[in-house]
C-alpha cells in the first residue's frame, strides 16, 4: 500500500545540528522535515531494526572463527600488541587487512548513499564483527572473559545514558553539542599531531614515549568513551525527532544503523581500554 508523504515545517521539524554533534547517520536524520503518519516510523521498529545490525555483528564473530581454523596455515609469525604476545599467519593477515578496508567502504556507502544502509550497514557490521572477534580470541587468547566484561561495561553505559536522557537529567542542548564537539576536535588534534610528530625525527621519540605512557593512553581512552557515551544521548535525542515527528518508517533503518554505529564503537572503546590496563599488569 502506497502512502503519502506530505512535508511539515512545524516547530518540531526545525531542527538545527552541528557538524560533530553525532554520526553522520543521525546529523542527516535531524534535517529531514517529511511526516507521515499512516506509515510512521516506531520505537520498535528502530529496536527491531537495531538488533538486526547487531545480529549481524555478531555474524561477523562467527565467520572470524571459522576463518580463523582455516587460515591458520604455514610460517607463524609473533607479534607484541598492547603488552600480548600474538601468533598470526600470513593469510590471517590478510584477510584482517580486507576487514578493515571493507568496513571503511561500507561504512562510507552507508553514509553516503542511504537507499543503501539496509545491506551495507549489515555488511559493516560483519566486518566489525570479524574485528572484535580477532581482539577478544586472539590477541586476548588466555583472557576471552575480558570480552565479556568489556560488553558488560558497554551495556551499563547505554543504560545509564538512556536513564539520564528519558529522566530529562541530560538535555541536547546547544551547549551539550558544544561539549562534544570540543571534546571530539581536541582528541581528533591529539592523534592527528601525534601521527605527524611520529614522521619528525626532533619529535618522534616525545611521541613513541607518550604512546607507550600506560597514563597517556588510558586518559585517550576514557575521553573517547565520553565522546561515545555523549553521543548516544544524541543519538536518542534524534531517534526521540524520528518518532514523535511521525518521519516515514523508512527512516527506521538509517536510525537504527546509526545507533548500532555508535554502540560498536562504544565497546571497541572499552575494549580498547581493558586491553591496554590488562596488557599493562600482564607485563608488570
């Protein structure tokens, strides 16, 4: 059944976002002004639409351990990650390589061409799926259970931040996005002077000791999940516009990608963090 889309620029559409202030995803969503109510996106169908993402994440673990059986095949080589001694083969390599640059491309075409989130959404979220099954069962071989409690970590943030978003405690606001924004462009400055200082002979032994600086790192770090856990209250705050300004259901999936965008990284950011304290007292 066909229905109408009809364009509304009522005081509820008129909605204003800064450049940093959420993922892509989202940032476009606060623009969008169409309403259609007979065919109106829901908070179940974002919910169910996110746990389809997930799932596939979780696809995307699955075929890193199946892969990982049959890749393993010739000359081993060892590696030091983050204090944890790693045993990988060529192949592995490789294929980790292709994950990475998959996972740019789709999540490039997501941003990008939003017709096509549905497919390259999920296919992103194999990819990180296959990343975070290789941090958890290979570089954490010994220690898996660290997975599991950066999720359990992961999972009481986006409780906490959806309780401090529905209790109204937190507000988006003109300064919230301010925070974020500064936050985000002050890290980003960070890494982007630290990978330039890297490539200057005067200053590249300042940068190889702040990168090994246990403090150092573990402060980036925790900024970082500030930024993720901030921006899921945006990203409520947009899901919140999406529902309540009755957008068509269509624009569920570009809601629900981009919630499922921001809890992976939030949990790569907690894994990050655990990896770099346990490789830290392994090696102590």
């Amino acid at each position: 059944m066909r229905t109408n889309t009809i364009q509304t620029n009522g005081p509820n559409t008129k909605r204003k976002s800064s450049l940093l202030s959420s993922n892509p995803v989202m940032r476009r969503l606060d623009k969008i002004n169409e309403c259609s109510p007979s065919n109106a996106a829901t908070y179940g169908g974002i919910t169910a639409k996110t746990a389809f993402f997930i799932l596939f994440t979780i696809v995307g673990i699955v075929v890193h351990l199946i892969m990982s059986e049959k890749l393993a095949s010739g000359e081993p080589f060892n590696f030091n990650y983050k204090g944890f001694e790693i045993q990988m083969f060529k192949n592995e390599v490789i294929a980790l390589g292709v994950s990475v640059i998959l996972a740019i491309v789709f999540q490039l075409l997501a941003f990008f061409v939003k017709i096509t989130i549905p497919v390259t959404g999920a296919l992103y979220c194999v990819t990180q799926g296959y990343f975070i099954s290789f941090l958890v069962f290979k570089v954490l071989k010994g220690y898996e259970y660290l997975g599991a409690l950066a999720l359990v970590i992961t999972l009481v943030i986006i409780m906490v931040m959806a309780i401090l978003y529905c209790t109204g405690i937190v507000r988006v606001t003109k300064k919230f996005k301010m925070v974020i924004t500064t936050l985000f462009i002050t890290v980003v400055s960070t890494t982007l002077i630290s990978v330039i200082g890297y490539f200057i002979p005067l200053t590249r032994p300042i940068v190889a000791a702040l990168s090994q600086n246990l403090v150092f790192s573990i402060g980036t770090s925790v900024v970082f999940i500030i930024i993720a856990a901030l921006f899921l209250i945006c990203d409520f705050d947009t899901i919140d516009h999406v529902v309540s300004d009755k957008l068509p259901k269509k624009y569920e999936w570009h809601a629900a990608f981009g919630l499922a965008f921001t809890v992976i990284w939030l949990y790569l950011k907690v894994l990050d963090i655990i990896l770099t304290i346990a490789g830290s007292k392994k090696n102590s």
